[in-house]
C-alpha cells in the first residue's frame, strides 16, 4: 500500500508538471503530432455521412449530420480495407493537406475479439499480420498521426493461454517497433481495455509485457461507455502499477463517442447510452477521443440486429440523445 501511495505521489507531481492550466501539455517539441497539426481531422467519408448523404428526408438525419457525421472521430483499419499502405497513407494524406490530426484504429490481430467473438477475424497468420502492420505503418510515413493499437488485444489475453499471449506479445511489440522505425511523427496508443475489465495491476503488467515501455501511451474505454472520470481514476491506477513495479508511466486516451451517460454494465449496443465530449485535448487525460464511430454497431446484441461495426442510424440517432 505504502509503494503504490508513493507512486500515486509522484506520478501526481509528474503530471502537474508537464500540464498547464487548462489541462493541456505546457509544450510541444518538434515532431509532436499534436503541435504539427491544428485540430482533429473530420473524414467527409465517414459512415455517418454516407448514410446522410443517402437519405436525405429521413427525418434523422439532421441531428445524425450535426451531431455525428460533422464531428471528429476515427477510422478503422481492418483486413478488408484494401491494400493497407495505400489506405493509411490516403487518410492521413487528407488529413495532412487540411493541418489536422488524424487518429487511425489498427484492428486485425489473428484471433480478434476472441472473448467476446462478435469482431472474431483479423490477419490469418502471424507472418501476415507482420507484414499488414509493417505496410500500415510505412502509408503514414512521417506524417502526424495518432494510432490506437489493437482494441481489446491486451485485455482479451484473459482468455487467452500462456503460449498465446507470448505469441501475441511478440506480434504487438513487433507492431509499436514498425511505427517507430517507418512513422516517426505518429503516437502509438496500445489499448488497454476498460475500467470493469481487469485490475489496474493485471492490465499494467499486460500492458508492459506486450511493449508498452516502446509506445507512446495506451488508449482506454475503446467502444465502451464508462464516464470518462471513471477511466481517468483507471488509467492513473495502471500508470501507478506500472511505476511501481516497472519503473516507468505513460499518457493515456480516453474514448468518449458514447459514454456521456455512463455504463449500466452491457457492453453491446445497451440502450441509454449518450454521445460522451468530442475531441480535444486534456479531461483529466492526455486527449478525449471518439474512438469508436457512434452509430456503428457493436454485434448483432442489445439495441441492435446489424453486424459489427455497420452503421445503424437508429443506434446513432438513440445516441444523439441518450434513448
């Protein structure tokens, strides 16, 4: 208890440190993906739009084009998104041409989603999924960028047995070296899951075991709905574990696109749940992200029959004010 009230103490000192008043970083230095880019970066593409732009009397799709389509939030890159190289480097490409900041999902572990199973696919071999990663990152090239790092991969090593998790251990720490080695200006988020998952201190220990140190930080609440002081207690937790025990902290992300009314528990298209803060940096963690798309659906569950990750405008049209 004494060793993790000391490592909450300075890891309390450290942060007010490089944090100014309005809860963003005092400063920038070259290279920073944030001080290179002026805001977040808007996909005109984005699933959202699309549905607008096709049902243009429906009468959602107002508040679905103000609330949602208009807004920030990132994309999601999967083993069906074409040559992946070309994909990655034609966002951030747009995203460069308009000074912002785009934030890209690398989602295609082998075995994903093996838990849960509603996202079950990714990569087919271990040697394919090295060269995906390796092509994703080489597309960024050494423009800014943020990248959260396969959601759920860590977590999901909970069901996962030791010579598994050795293995996806190494495909992870393999992927934060391409970024570092071919992305030089991208901040790479390993995801660590939620705060109703694991322990802050099985997570730390996860989180270091699959590379963490190498990375820039780790991403929290990845299309889930806890408020988003519930992931900061969390993401203060883990970085005091991994103080304590590993000699190190790190800045961590929180997705906000749907927890603005908090978990009841469910994890898959719950009813109730409420469009969270959009993008900006601070909130009590280093940036509030829409990291999942609001309106894609997470299964064929709860408040939805779509399959995962297509967009539902009822689910979106429920977010926008919390039904």
């Amino acid at each position: 208890m004494q060793r993790r009230l000391l490592a909450l103490a300075l890891l309390t000192a450290s942060a007010l440190t490089a944090v100014g008043l309005n809860g963003a970083p005092a400063a920038y230095a070259a290279g920073n993906p944030v001080g290179m880019t002026n805001g977040f970066y808007v996909d005109p593409g984005n699933s959202a739009a699309q549905w607008a732009a096709a049902h243009p009397t429906d009468g959602r799709t107002a508040a679905i084009e103000s609330a949602i389509a208009s807004q920030p939030s990132a994309d999601w890159f999967t083993g069906s998104s074409g040559v992946i190289g070309t994909a990655t480097g034609a966002y951030v490409g747009a995203a460069a041409n308009a000074g912002k900041l785009p934030v890209l999902v690398a989602y295609n572990i082998p075995d994903r989603d093996v838990c849960a199973g509603q996202s079950s696919g990714g990569a087919s071999s271990d040697a394919a999924y090295d060269s995906w990663i390796g092509a994703f990152a080489g597309g960024i090239a050494a423009r800014p960028a943020l990248v959260v790092l396969e959601p759920d991969a860590v977590a999901d090593e909970s069901c996962m047995t030791s010579a598994q998790i050795s293995d996806r251990d190494g495909l992870l720490s393999n992927a934060i070296t391409q970024f570092t080695d071919q992305a030089p200006n991208t901040w790479v988020y390993l995801d660590a899951g939620n705060p109703g998952w694991l322990s802050a201190a099985t997570m730390a220990g996860y989180l270091n075991s699959a590379g963490l140190r190498q990375a820039h930080g780790f991403s929290l609440n990845v299309s889930n709905f806890y408020t988003t002081a519930q992931n900061v207690a969390y993401g203060n937790a883990v970085n005091a574990d991994l103080s304590a025990w590993y000699g190190y902290t790190k800045p961590f992300v929180v997705d906000t696109s749907r927890n603005g009314n908090g978990s009841d528990g469910a994890w898959c298209n719950p009813a109730g749940a409420k469009l969270g803060a959009g993008d900006q940096q601070g909130g009590g963690a280093e940036m509030l992200l829409w990291i999942k798309t609001p309106g894609e659906s997470d299964g064929d569950c709860g408040t939805s029959t779509s399959p995962a990750g297509q967009f539902d405008p009822q689910l979106a049209y429920d977010l926008v004010y919390g039904y």
